[in-house]
C-alpha cells in the first residue's frame, strides 16, 4: 500500500467550546480508535463541526484536553497535527492544475520536486484522478474537485482525516457514487477518518460508529446498527430513520408512564377496524383503531399515515407505517387497526427522553 499513514487514535475528555456565552460544544468526552471512521451527527448548530475543528487544531478549546496518538495536542500548530482537514468548500487553487494542488502540501513542506511529483500521481490514481492530472479546478465537475482535495489529503499521509460535510455540494447521484469510494478509500489507507455530516445517510452507511449530537453534547456512540437498534434517548431513536421512529404519549400503546417508541416498520396496519378505545380505562396494548390519514406510494414501499383514536387527554398522535409495496394499502379516511408488537417497543422516560432500562421496564420501575 502506497499511502499507509501513522495510525493514531483520538481521545476528547471533558472538551468545551464557548463563543462569547454560546456553548457550542459542551462536556465532550470521545474515544476514537485507530482506523476507525467516526461519524459526527447532528442537526445544524448541534456543535459537530467546532468539534472536529478543534480535533483539527483549528479552534482552541475553552476547556478539555485533545489527545492524537497518546499525545496531548491542546497547543500543537495545526500544520504540526498530523491531521487532514477536507471541507465542504473544495478550497483548490483556481490557477493551478490538478497536478500541482495536489502537491501544494508536499512543496510546503519542502519536498523535492520529482518526489511530489510522484506521490501526487500515486494519490490521483488511487483517486482515479490520472487523466485529469493537467487540467484546472474550473474544468472539473464539482465530484472532481471533491476528489481532489481528497487527494491533496492523502499526500500529506495524516493520521488522522478530518472531513466536513465533503459532499454535500455534490448531487444525490455523486454523493452515491462518492460515498462508497470514501469507504473504499478508508479501508485502503488504514487512517482514523473522523466524518462530521447532518445526513443520516452517510452516517449509516460509512461509519464504523456513529456520535450523534444534540446542542454541544453527545447522545450515543455506538455503531450505525446499534444507534438504530437501541437509540439512547426519544432525540436519537427521531433523528436515525426516514421516516423517524413513531414516539407516542403514555398510555396510548400500553400502560406505563414511558413514552413508547417504535419504528415504522414494525407497526402492522390491520384492515378491519378495532373497537375504539377512547375513554376506555384499559388500554389494549398492540391493538390500537385509528384513521388514515395519508398513503405515500413510493414504488418500493408504502406509507400509511394514520392517526390515533385514543387521544387520552392529550395531543392525538399519528402514527407512520412501513408496508411492502406489494401489500395491499388502505385508502385514506379508512379506518384500520393498528398492532404494536411488544418485541419492537422502545420505552423512554418522559420527563428526560432517556431510554428506559430494559430490565427497569419489567419491573415497572
Ligand atoms: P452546521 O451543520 O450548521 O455547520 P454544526 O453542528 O457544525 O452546524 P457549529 O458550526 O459547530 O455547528 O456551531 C455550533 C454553535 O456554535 C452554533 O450555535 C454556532 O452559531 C456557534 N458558533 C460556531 N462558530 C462560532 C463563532 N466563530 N463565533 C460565534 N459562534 C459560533
């Protein structure tokens, strides 16, 4: 392998970031091991990208340690990192060829000329950028110069890739196609990429973990399956899943004083109707009439929107399920009967969203 970079793992402890009273980044504490692609996740504002910038060096922390291979980097120059920064904006210089952006960081660093030469043919072929060696950014399409910068990434053989929403200028097709090559790519330079994007998307299908983050601080960590799987909390179980998990009022699914979670997938829509249970003092769980609401055909599955008759005093809940698209919809105003298959329930506290322990939910605690 050409382009083997020093592996180093990246510890945060206790890492906080203030902007003039603004805590955008709040008590963060954060292993990354080596070789791992960790993905930062998180609506806009949550404080993802102040975070990798300060992995980057290029936010000072206002408080917390930084560590990169065992090594507190708190006061280590950018450039003196070992990191990578790849950004949304490709920032390539316009009047350069491919060739020399590419080895701009290797002359920086004072390189012999026939060496970057080389090294940046090495990364464009491993980008497979070769014929394009000659050309300007300005004659390139946008998933190119993404590329590009990538390649420019690679010749400086970081420990560590810090990557910023890389491809959310590029269309759905790209950001496809670019997707699989930055996996491709991570298994190939066996370096920590540490992955900052608001898509669920590419957190799902690129990370080996997953940090999803809400207002400065971390939720969970944990695999993309177990972040679908087990969500820590009602923020998580909606921000991972399209649509989101349905999270419904207690009562309305079973007795309890739990929010009740559970995936559109797993709700079945029954085409006979239940007797409502509006008023009734004893909920029948999984068994639950309501209207629908809306059906979404989208070619390979069905959406049935579809909402509660039980409101018990509070907001009337519509619930969202996943049918095959080769099962037979309702229409909309049908009325149906929704299960709720006790396997699949996921129960948070209501005051704090937090996941409900398992065992703590078997005793009624
Ligand atoms: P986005 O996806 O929109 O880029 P993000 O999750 O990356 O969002 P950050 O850019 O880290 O979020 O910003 C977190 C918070 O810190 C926001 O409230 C933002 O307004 C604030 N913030 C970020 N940089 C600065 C700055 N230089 N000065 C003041 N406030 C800032």
């Amino acid at each position: 392998m050409a382009y083997c970079a020093d592996v180093a793992d990246v510890r945060l402890t206790s890492l906080t970031k203030s902007f003039d009273g603004v805590t955008a980044v709040d008590d963060v504490s954060l292993h990354i091991a080596d070789h791992d692609f960790m993905i930062l996740l998180g609506p806009s504002g949550c404080g993802k990208s102040t975070l990798l910038r300060m992995i980057a060096g290029l936010e000072d922390p206002t408080a917390g340690d930084v560590e990169i291979g065992g090594t507190r980097v708190n006061d280590v120059e950018p450039k003196q990192r070992d990191v990578a920064m790849v950004f949304q904006s490709y920032a390539l210089y316009p009047h350069k060829t491919v060739q020399a952006n590419i080895e701009f960081p290797l002359k920086v660093r004072g390189v012999a000329k026939p060496e970057r030469a080389e090294q940046a043919r090495a990364a464009a072929a491993t980008l497979g950028l070769t014929e394009y060696l000659g050309r300007k950014p300005g004659q390139l399409s946008g998933g190119q110069r993404q590329r590009v910068a990538l390649a420019r990434a690679i010749v400086r053989r970081p420990a560590v890739f810090c990557m910023d929403e890389p491809l959310s200028n590029l269309d759905a097709k790209l950001r496809g196609e670019t997707r699989a090559e930055l996996v491709a790519l991570h298994a190939r330079l066996a370096s920590t990429f540490v992955y900052v994007t608001h898509d669920q998307v590419e957190a799902m299908t690129m990370g080996s973990h997953v940090a999803v983050m809400n207002r400065g601080r971390i939720e969970q960590v944990g695999t993309p399956q177990e972040v679908y799987a087990r969500p820590a909390s009602v923020f998580v179980a909606q921000f991972i899943g399209t649509p989101p998990m349905n999270v419904l009022p207690a009562g309305v699914v079973e007795v309890g004083p739990w929010l009740v979670g559970i995936r559109p997938e797993h709700v079945t829509v029954d085409r006979s109707p239940a007797a409502p249970t509006e008023g009734s003092s004893s909920v029948e769980p999984s068994d639950t009439a309501a209207t629908v609401t809306l059906v979404e055909h989208l070619g390979h599955e069905t959406l049935v929107h579809a909402r509660v008759d039980s409101g018990l005093g509070q907001e009337v809940p519509v619930v969202v399920a996943r049918l095959d698209a080769r099962d037979p919809a309702p229409a909309m105003g049908e009325r149906v009967t929704l299960r709720f298959p006790a396997e699949h329930l996921h129960r948070f506290h209501a005051d704090t969203g937090r996941r409900v322990d398992e065992r703590a939910a078997e005793v009624g605690a």
